[in-house]
C-alpha cells in the first residue's frame, strides 16, 4: 500500500513538472514576442529591445528555463517584514521560498498574484461545486425514482436548457433579474467584508451551478436507472426495504462513483476555468489571471498559473484515486 | 401528459420571453439623467467623489512606466508635468511657470513655480526635475517611451550606463532647469508634456524600481491601501495642488475590469458617473436619444484606422494595385460596422492635431478609377463578367476585436469588385502585433495609429519613413520606403516655424495619400455620457476622462443618499446600495 | 421485441430523430432556398432609421446581422458548418475518450507488454511536435498505435499502461486550453474545419477518458466479466461483448451534452482568435456576434439560439432513445 502511494505520489510529481514545462516549451515556441507585448504595440524596435535585454529574454532558452526552475523553490533567509532584494518575489515558509518571479506586465511577484487570487477562487469554485451537486444529485434521484412522469421530463427538459444556453447569457440575465432590478444582490465584485463575500459569490457561483446541475442531473438520472435494475437493489426491494431507503442507501450510495470522477474533474475545471463568469462578475480570480497573461504573453504569469492548476489537477486525481475504494465495495474487495 | 419536446419549447419560450423583456426594457434606452442641482449656476461647488469605470484595467501607476492605454487617466491626476496640453491639444506651462528657447532651439530653460509641493508636503525643485528624469531613463527602467527622448545631449551615454548622469538636464538654480538638445527637434515640446518625464517625490529614489508608492505633485494623491492591483484605484484631493481653489472634488474612484452590462446597470442607478464603454446597440441609440445628448460627448479623435499594404510583397509592391485598394473602399461601408464611433477618413493624421491642413489631398472612393488602376498595374478585371484581376489569394491578417473583424468582411467584399480575392486570418493579439511587425510576412493587414501626442510627426515618421523598418517589431508596416518623403519628414521635424512646418506635412500628406502605402479608412472617436450633475467635464485633445477640474453638483446635502430619494429603489436595495455608496465616499 | 423495432417504437427517438432529420434538410435545402447571399451585405434595405440592422420583415425572414447580411441564408450556411462540427468533434472525442478509458480501467493495476517500436515512434512524435511538424508527428503516432494493435511479435517492454494514460490526462487537463488553441493555431496557420476538429477533439475527450476509466473499473470485477476472463476468453472479445455494454449508458449521456457544448465551444474558439475564419458563418459564431447587440437586436441572439437548441434537444432524445434500445438488460 505504501509503495503504491509512492509511486503515486511521484507520478503527481512527474504530470507537475511535465505540464509546467510543456506549458514553457509551447510558449516561446508560438510566433509572439513578449517584450513587444510589455513595450506596447506602437513601441519602438529599439525601446522594444531595450525591454528585452532588461528582462533577461535575450538569453537562450535553456539558460531562462534552468533559472526558474532553480528559482522555483530554494533556501532563504525567513520572509519578515523587510526582505533582502534578492528575495523580494519569494513566498514561502520559513527558509522554504517559493519563487515564480515578476510579471513582466504588472511588475508585481507573482507569488503575490496567486496568492491574492487563489482563496477567491476556490471560494467561488467550492460554493458552484456544492451547488450543482447538491442541485444535480437531488433533481437526478426523483428524475430516475419517477421515471417516465412528468417529474422526469420536466427535469430533463430543464437540463437541455441549462446545457445548451450559453454561460454569458445565463450569467448576464441572473444579473439583470437579482442584482438590476431587484436589486437582492450586488451587480458584481467580491465585497470586502465576509458578508459581503456571501452575497457576491451567490450569482456567479449560480452561473456556473446552472450547467453543472443540468450535467448532475442527466449523469445522476443515467446511472441510478441502470442501477434501479441490478440485482441487489431488485433483492432489497424484494426484502421489503422501503422505495425510498432503496433508492437512497443502495442507488444513490453506487451512483455516487462515477460522480466523483466528475465533480473532481469539475472543481478542477473551475478553479483555471471560470472566465466568463469571472468577467461578468468581476471575481478575482485565478482563471482571468491565466487567460490574461497567455493573451498578454506575460512568462511568469502563465508559469504560474500553470503550476497551480497543475497542482489542483494532481491533488484532485490523487484524491478520486483513494475515494474510490472507500466508496465502491466492489474495489475494495480486490 | 406532456412531452419533453413540450416541456422544453415551454421553457424555451419562458426563455426568450425574459430575455425580450430584458432587451425590451433596454431598447427603451437608458434611464433618465439624473439631473443637477443647480443646472444655471457656473460656479464650481466642493466635494464629492467622482467615480468612473472601465471593462480595461491598467498595469503600473508610474510615470517612467506607461504600459497601457487607461493608466495615463490616472497618472493625469497624480502627476503634474512641466509642462501640459491645453483642451486644444497646445503645450501650455504647468510646474513650470514659464520657458524660454535658446541656442538655436537647441536649449530649453524651464522656470519653475515657486511653492508648488508634492504630496509628501516637500517642495518641487529643479533638483526633483532631474532626478525624475533620470529615473525615467535610465538603464535600469522599463519606459516604453524613453527613446522619444533620444534627442537630449548624451542619452544613449546614460541609457547605456556609461555615463552616471544625463548630461543633456543640467540644474541652473534651485527654480531653473536647461534640457538641451543635441539638435532642433520640433516634438521636443509635445513630447514633453506626456507623462514619462513627469517629477515624483523623492521617495521614487533615484533609479526606477517596482516598489514604490505613487507620489507626484498632481491635483490628488495616492491613498495608501486605496488600490487592489487592476481592480480598483482611489484618489484624494491634494490640499498643496500649486493650482488655487483646484481640485473641487474630495477624490475619484476608478472600478476596472466592469463587464459592459454591468456598467451600463451601474451608470444608471448612479454607482458611476460617467459612461464610457458601451454594447453597440446601446451606443448607436444614445448619441440620438435626446434626453442624454446634452450630457454625451464624442472624444477627439486621436486614432487612425487604416488598410496597411506591404510595399515590398506581390502585388502590392505595384502603387498602381495599392492606389486602386485606396479607392475601391467605400468608407461609409466601414462606418456602419460601428456608426456611433467610425468616421469616414482618408488621410494619415486626424484632425484634431494641431497642423492638420484640411485643404491637403486625401484618398477618395471612386470605383471607376479603382478599375482605372488595375488596368494601369496589368490586371485589369472585368466586373459585368467577373473575370481578370489578380490571379491569387492574398491572406489578410486580422486579430478578433469588436472591430476589425468586421471591417475585414467589408473590405473582402469591396476588393472582390476590382479583382483582388482576399482570404481572412484572423489570429491571436501576440502573434497578429508579431506578424504585422515581421519583414516579407504579411501583404496586407488591417492596422491603425493611436496618437502619442499631438504632431503630425507621430503619424508619419513611424508609420513611413524608412528610418522606422525593422526586421521585427517594424512600425513602418506598409516597410515603405521614399527618400523625399524621408527628405520631407526630416526638415519638418527640425522645423520650429508653424506655418512652413504646415506645409511640408501638407506635401507629405500628398506623397501618402497618392503613393498609398495604406488605404486610409477610417477615424475612431469614443463618446460618452455622464450624469447632468457631473460638471465641468470636457473633452480634451490629448487626454481622456481629464477630470481633475470637474466637481459635483448632486441634488440634497448628500449627494448618493438623495439618489435614493430618486423613486426607483425598493427597500431592501436602497439599503444596501446606500451602505455601499457610504463606503464609496470614505 | 428486436433492438431497432424497440428503437423505432420509442417515441422520444421518433421525435428527436424528427428533429435531427428537419435540421439536416435545413442545411441542405436552406441555402438553396434563401433568397440572399450568406456573405453579401446589403447595406441598403439593411438598415433601419437608427442604423440598426433590420428586425425579421418580408425581405429578411430573420432579421439582418450586424454587417446587413440574411440571418436566414447565414443560419442554413451556418448549419452546415455547425453540424459537421459537432458530430465529427463529438465523435472524435468520445471514440478517443472511451478508448483511453477502457484501455486504462481494464488494465489498472497490471502491466501491459507494449512492443518498443511504438514506444519509439511515440518518442519520435513528441520530438516532432516540440520542433514544429505537428503532421509528421501525427504520422508517427498513429504508426504507434497501429504497432500497438498489430504487434505481438518483436520485442517488448512491460509499461503500467494505466498510469501512463491517466498521467497524460492529467497533463492535458492542467494544460490552458488557451495555450493549446494557439498552439494549433500556429501550427496550421490558419483555421478551418480541420483545425477546430483537432483542438475539440484534443481537449474535449479528457473528461470522457476519466469518467470511462471510473465505470471500467466497478464493471470489470462483476462477476461474468470475471468469469468470462477466467474461462480464457479474448480480450477484445471481453471488452466488446460486456464492458462496452456497460459503459454504454454515460457514454451515450456525455456524447448527447457533447453536441451541444460542440457548437457552442466553437464560439469560444472565435473568441479566442482561433474559430473558422469569417465571413463563414457558423451557429456559435452567430450566437457570440450576437451578443453585443442584445439590447437593440435580439434576433440576433434567439435565432442561432433556437437553432442551437433544437438541435441539442433533438441529438439528446436520440441518444436517449438509443441508450434505451441498447441497454442489455431490456
């Protein structure tokens, strides 16, 4: 068991490393030039240049990539209030530094960048997560236990909607309907105080809950069907065990499976993924962070966020892997 | 029992239902202005907080380094410069109280005003002047714009490092300062009043560094914990502003990154006071909607939009094929793509610089001479049998904007009709700025021209005089090349006599609009609106959203609690909204 | 009662099928029918007196788009472009994902003899891909798999197949998807149907890859996949005769909501500078332009928007009907 979460463990190590350089070798492979994004468009060649040479992208390639990854995490002085100039990008703990440099566009450490966006987004990642799985689990389980009546078709209807009406729209028309005219929520923002942050987070994590609900609901309904007809369901049906308890301690215990996989996927595709949202709702957050600085061709910045998302992907798979036999009596028994 | 196709055309057309009453209700256009208190009285009032929005956000709040197109709004404010632009785009004095030319146009003396303080309470010194300019330039700063300054005697001496000071700023008094300039430059002047040389307190130090507290002398100063980084900026009033009685506001708040939707949402119910960015239907409504007329304003026109042709790749190597582009586009076409804020234009320079010649030659639609010169190139195309023209596609690169998206599917559409066959790219921002910029790569591209500042040499030196090709990173996109334009260009730059510096700009304008390196197209002007009470708000020449001389004419003592009074605000709302107008005012 | 007599009795199907047969001859009557050109402006009758395109009316049966062309003729141009895309793309990334996810699931805690010349030639592939020949790398990795099929004889390596996948899931998962479009977009220089086949079809099959490997796993340890392994039978036989039905249900679901996410990635992909180049016209493309102007020309929005889903209501009653006619235990 230990050498198999070992190897695991350096695997999850392997798909980080592996992203973050791909992720490096793909950008300065595209035909962009990131002092020209820094100078401006109208820049002079020469003030251009200049720029470049300031920022170290003159150097060959290997020679930019072997300093951030030694830079990545090393050994300093503990970070108190004042920190020498060597070490004022760093983050970290204790001698522990955490360094992913300055963003060549807002001259800021992108240790700061991330970490000032990461909480907001795993806020508003979690809050949309919980949602559509509370919502998705709930309409998916009476859509398959009333299968056929109009309860089921009335959910599935509402899914195709949810499915196929764009992000922007929904995002857009939540928030004409509470925040503009009947002014319950604020239009957008994250608010500065807790409460605040509650009612900010309530329409954009709708937003993204409204798609995943539809997607719960179809996957939940999907697999409780098939799950109503296996046979140690029909058995305990055929013991006298109430519909109700059927469904819930016996369907919905297995449905829960491939749902897993699912939510995990999801969350990590909210956290690097929540664009629209995030520009409707002006949240800070990570996923605006990312496309900006792949539009803006901003180095660090894409690095970063790269090796985050990597990070979650990772954490989340890692996680799905160990649920598994908790939840699954059949991959336990192995 | 229903079906689910049943169900679902049901929802579907609860759907569409909510979103025609939500265009329903928009297309009523926006809600009434919110008027003024005192709409007859002239006289400015003190206080309050104005409050603007962007869907933009900006990167640095430093003079040295300018790195988008929102911050100089910001830096306007915190900064004052020696010298500045009046609302007609002329360089008036500012820190400095007067300026004298020496040498030949070789020396500028600047006088400086005695008592004018920064926001550290310390006074503005000729020392201050030179230490900020050479922090802006030194090796060490990122400045985009530091070249435009390579006229000053030993510059490239001190941007290289060789040199510890610049000898070309030398301090002749505690209130005197001489820039001197190793040849006559007629855009020293303008260049200067931009924001990149503009003094910064002491606390800058002496060399350019990320960490810093924006500290100037301007009209407001920085609070400190006042900015989330792109998010948001607050400023307040600089009781030690050299100008008396200004400014009358107690500060400004700029949100960035606003969703448009949400901006039109917050305008009207009075969280921001003016409106700068639209969805298109809403613009084209508003500038007739005359309730709001009064209160819009269309920006000077400080853009140029255009057809760059690579002189050096087939077939626009051949003026005659370039003339006949110039003339086979119907301008007014380009216009409806966004008839709020296009105007038709065929020549390089816009007309609020100060020197531009309305009587000088632009490019002009004539589809009979576009035929003319096809034929004249050896191409000649038939349009009854939509035969001849030149025989290949042309790729034409284009980046996803609102706007030259479209205006591409118009310019296919219009050079379809003299024989040349375009195929549209559209590629990313990085690489459409990579490829317009790379010798021998794009034949055409949709390109424009925001001006730097006021002078026609801003237009014309970057864009075709052949000092500007480069292998990369070329400004001269079109990669012309002309000795006499270059001949031209060259005397007018050196030129200081207004009236002879109209008329080798006029001749240049005339070598480009027949030469046609470019189609000229089009002008881009913003509009926006602001709310009756916000007044004293002008457009200006060279400066967007300057407001450090507006103020605040909100009906009741309190100007955002009387909004309330407005009848529009349900309970629940108003009380929110109100908690969130009073941390607004703090 | 046979499969395709169940099928055909279904009346979910019959309607769906309906609906999917009326959007096919959309695209195939509609352009013929319509009485514009999908790509010529009409900057005359275009216009109303605000110069706003013009609403639905005699002339324009859907109203007119920004530029002044037929909605109409632009929507039927559309279908053509918007269908093929979605069914090729959820095709390409359902078959790829199921694949993977089979493939993984079935041999999760084994390890698989891989022949080392695909090993090689999948080496040569990356090597390829990092040094700009995205096609010749293409090759090479499709000769790999075709070693993976075929080779049993040579020599071979034991590789946790498993990991090996799953990992690289990992990878393209935490990769922006950005970064990747551009990539393609720069490796093919201009964008066309093929382009956005590759980048759909590369990013969208992750999700499916996974959610397949979870059912695999559970299905593979019932008890007459067990048995049908101890009795010695082949593994394709195994995998084609009971895990497939088993893992067909979710995979009939993911590819039904694929359709529809197809469309509307496609105008994402416009956002991001990387959708068909205009002036084609396509749904998503139409949906996204149209967003700028729902305030003032809604039909801009609720015409692709119908389109869109009528045909998602359509695909999905389909694969709701055949996921019924499939289901072994029926």
């Amino acid at each position: 068991m230990m050498r198999r979460l070992a190897r695991r463990l350096a695997w999850s190590a392997f798909v980080v490393w592996a992203t973050v350089t791909l992720a490096f070798v793909v950008s300065n492979v595209l035909p962009q030039d990131p002092a020209r994004m820094i100078a401006g468009a109208q820049a002079r060649p020469k003030d251009v240049e200049r720029v470049r040479a300031q920022l170290g992208l003159d150097r060959p390639l290997y020679v930019q990539y072997t300093t951030f990854l030694r830079r990545l995490v090393h050994v300093g002085p503990a970070l108190g209030a004042s920190r020498p100039e060597a070490h004022a990008t760093c983050g970290g703990a204790g001698p522990l530094h955490v360094d992913l440099g300055t963003s060549y566009q807002k001259r800021k450490a992108v240790v700061a960048l991330i970490s000032d966006a990461l909480p907001r987004t795993l806020f508003l990642a979690a809050t949309a997560t919980l949602l559509q799985l509370v919502l998705g689990v709930a309409s998916g389980t009476i859509a398959a236990a009333k299968r056929g009546t109009v309860w089921d078709r009335g959910t599935v209807a509402v899914t195709l909607l949810g499915i196929s009406v764009p992000t922007y729209m929904i995002g857009i028309l939540l928030q004409w309907v509470f925040a503009d005219r009947l002014r319950l929520l604020p239009l957008d923002g994250y608010g500065r105080t807790p409460l605040e942050h509650v009612t900010s987070v309530i329409l954009p994590a709708t937003t993204l809950g409204i798609f995943g609900a539809a997607w719960y609901t179809r996957l939940v309904r999907d697999e409780m069907i098939e799950l109503l007809h296996q046979d140690h369901v029909r058995t305990a049906r055929a013991k006298g065990a109430g519909r109700l308890a059927v469904v819930v301690r016996h369907a919905l215990r297995n449905a829960l499976v491939p749902l897993v996989t699912v939510v995990a996927l999801d969350f990590g595709g909210l956290l690097g993924g929540a664009i629209v949202t995030e520009s409707v709702f002006r949240w800070p957050g990570l996923g605006s962070l990312g496309v900006g600085a792949v539009l803006d061709r901003d180095g660090p910045v894409i690095l970063g966020s790269v090796l985050v998302t990597a990070i979650v992907v990772v954490v989340m798979s890692l996680a799905v892997d160990l649920a598994y036999p908790l939840l699954d009596p059949r991959v336990r028994a192995r | 029992m229903r079906s689910i196709p049943g169900s679902s055309a049901l929802l579907f057309a609860a759907f569409s239902g909510a979103l025609a009453a939500l265009s329903g209700c928009k297309a009523g256009d926006l809600a009434a202005p919110l008027p003024a208190a005192h709409a007859d009285d002239p006289a400015p009032r003190r206080g309050g907080i104005l409050r603007l929005s962007s869907f933009a956000d900006i990167r640095v709040i430093d003079p040295a380094n300018v790195a988008d197109g929102l911050v100089p709004e910001v830096n306007n404010v915190l900064f004052a410069g020696l010298v500045d632009y009046d609302e007609a785009g002329r360089v008036v004095p500012d820190l400095a109280e007067r300026w004298e030319v020496l040498d030949d146009g070789k020396r500028f003396r600047f006088v400086l005003r005695r008592g004018a303080r920064f926001h550290d309470g310390e006074e503005v010194t000729a020392d201050d002047v030179k230490r900020s300019v050479e922090r802006a330039l030194g090796p060490g700063a990122p400045n985009p714009y530091a070249s435009f300054y390579e006229s000053l005697v030993g510059f490239a001496a001190f941007q290289s490092g060789k040199e510890d000071a610049l000898r070309g700023v030398t301090v002749e008094g505690r209130y005197v300062v001489d820039f001197r300039l190793s040849e006559r430059d007629a855009t020293f002047l303008p260049v200067l009043a931009l924001q990149p040389l503009r003094p910064v307190c002491r606390s800058a130090g002496r060399r350019y560094s990320d960490a810093w507290t924006p500290c100037g002398a301007g009209p407001f100063r920085f609070v400190e914990g006042g900015t989330e980084h792109g998010r948001h900026v607050s400023v307040v009033r600089h009781e030690g502003y050299h100008k008396p009685g200004l400014p009358h506001l107690d500060g400004i708040t700029w949100t960035f990154l606003v969703n448009l939707a949400t901006e039109r949402f917050k305008f009207e119910r009075g969280d921001i006071d003016v409106l700068h960015d639209f969805l298109q239907a809403d613009v084209t409504r508003l500038v007739r909607d005359p309730r709001w007329r009064p209160f819009g304003a269309f920006d000077v026109e400080r853009q140029i939009g255009g057809e760059s042709m690579n002189t050096e790749i087939p077939p626009f190597d051949n003026v005659e094929i370039r003339r006949a582009v110039a003339a086979a586009i119907d301008r007014e076409h380009y216009r409806l793509v966004r008839p709020a804020n296009i105007r038709p234009f065929g020549s390089p320079v816009p007309p609020a610089v100060p020197g531009y010649d309305p009587a000088a030659p632009v490019q002009r639609f004539d589809p009979a001479a576009a035929l003319e010169h096809m034929r004249k190139a050896g191409y000649p195309y038939d349009p009854a049998t939509r035969t001849g023209g030149w025989p290949h596609p042309i790729p034409y690169y284009v980046y996803r904007t609102g706007l030259a998206e479209y205006t591409a599917q118009i310019l296919v559409q219009e050079l379809a009709r003299i024989g040349l066959r375009l195929e549209i790219h559209v590629v990313n921002y990085p690489t459409y700025i990579a490829f317009t910029g790379r010798r021998g790569k794009a034949p055409i591209t949709s390109y424009g021209w925001q001006q730097d500042y006021p002078h026609p040499h801003d237009f014309f030196d970057p864009l075709f005089h052949s000092h500007s090709i480069a292998e990369e990173s070329s400004n001269n996109t079109a990669f012309y090349r002309n000795p006499d334009l270059d001949d031209l260009l060259d005397r007018a730059k050196r030129e200081l006599d207004p009236a002879a510096q109209k008329v080798l700009y006029a001749e240049a304008q005339r070598i480009v609009c027949d030469e046609a390196p470019w189609a000229f197209t089009h002008t881009f002007r913003f509009y926006d609106v602001h709310q009756p009470y916000v007044r004293g708000y002008r457009p200006h020449a060279v400066w967007t959203h300057r407001v450090q001389e507006s103020w605040l004419d909100r009906t009741g003592a309190d100007g955002p609690r009387a909004l309330l009074d407005h009848g529009r605000r349900e309970a629940l709302g108003a009380l929110l909204g109100s908690a969130r107008d009073a941390r607004g005012r703090r | 009662m046979t499969r395709r007599a169940r099928l055909l009795r279904h009346r979910g199907f019959q309607i769906g099928a309906l609906l999917v047969l009326a959007l096919v001859l959309f695209a195939v009557l509609g352009p013929i029918v319509a009485t514009h050109d999908p790509l010529e402006s009409d900057f005359v009758r275009g216009l109303d007196a605000e110069e706003m395109p013009v609403g639905p009316s005699r002339l324009f049966w859907l109203g007119a788009d920004r530029l002044c062309r037929d909605q109409f003729a632009r929507l039927a141009t559309g279908a053509r472009v918007s269908l093929v895309i979605a069914l090729l793309a959820t095709l390409l990334s359902t078959t790829l994902g199921a694949a993977v996810g089979i493939a993984a699931g079935y041999t999760e805690g084994e390890r698989v003899r891989v022949p080392v010349t695909s090993i090689a030639l999948t080496a040569g592939a990356i090597a390829l891909l990092a040094a700009g020949r995205p096609r010749l790398a293409a090759s090479a990795l499709g000769a790999a798999a075709l070693g993976l099929a075929l080779g049993r004889r040579g020599p071979s390596l034991p590789v946790d197949l498993d990991a090996l996948l799953m990992r690289g899931v990992d990878v393209l998962l935490a990769f922006p998807f950005l970064l990747l479009v551009m990539a393609v977009g720069a490796a093919f220089e201009s964008t066309s149907v093929v382009t956005i086949l590759v980048i759909l079809g590369l990013t969208s099959w992750l999700g499916t890859a996974r959610i397949v490997r979870s059912k695999v796993l559970s299905v593979r340890r019932l008890e007459f996949v067990v048995a049908a392994r101890a009795l010695g039978q082949t593994t394709p036989r195994i995998l084609l005769l009971h895990v497939l039905p088993n893992v067909a249900g979710p995979i009939a679901v993911i590819a039904s909501v694929s359709v529809a996410q197809m469309i509307l990635s496609e105008s994402v992909l416009a956002y991001l500078g990387a959708g068909l180049a205009p002036p084609t016209p396509s749904w998503g493309k139409m949906l996204f332009e149209g967003q700028d102007f729902f305030t003032g020309a809604p039909w801009m929005l609720w015409a692709p928007a119908a389109f869109i889903l009528a045909s998602v209501l359509g695909f999905n009653l389909v694969g709701e009907g055949l996921r019924d006619a499939l289901d072994p235990r029926e």
